[in-house]
C-alpha cells in the first residue's frame, strides 16, 4: 500500500490541498520529504523499537492516534451495513 501512495503522489496531493491522513503503522515513513518545520500530511504512531519500550510520551501520543483512528474505522464499518441492507430481499 505504501508503494501506491508513493506512486499516486498521495503526499504531495495531501499538502496541495491543505490536508492531512491519519494512518496506521504500515504507512510509517510515507510522510519524510515534508522537512522539520513543515506539518505532517500522513500522521501515524510510533513503532517499539527492537528490544526497547516506547517512552510514555510517545504511548499517550499513540492512544490519541488510535482513538481518533477508531471514530472513523466505525463510521465506515456502519456504512458498510447499512450498505449490505440495500441488497436484503423480503418475501413475504
């Protein structure tokens, strides 16, 4: 999936147009050209480095991630049900 984003310029398209993506941690590293100062277009977690813990700073800034993450995962799971009801059929 990162290789599509790098190749669909999701990034540049992202920053273009004002806005940022919150995403998991199979997006790490997407978001590298924007420089120190600049705002993140792709927003995600940190990753445990091997053999360490994650600081408690960068855990609480991985639950907010998570729970803003998860308000939008159950919106779209909602609308996907909603999305099945379409294709029910009573016969009665």
């Amino acid at each position: 999936m990162i290789t599509a984003c790098r190749q669909d310029d999701l990034v540049g398209r992202l920053r273009a147009a004002g806005l940022a993506a919150i995403a998991d941690l199979g997006l790490v590293g997407l978001d590298d050209g924007g420089g120190p100062d600049a705002d993140p277009a792709v927003i995600t977690g940190f990753k445990k480095p091997k053999g360490k813990q994650l600081s408690a700073a960068r855990k609480l800034v991985d639950q907010l991630i998570a729970a803003e993450r998860a308000v939008c995962e159950h919106t779209f799971a909602h609308l996907k049900n909603w999305r099945v009801l379409t294709n029910l059929r009573l016969d009665t």
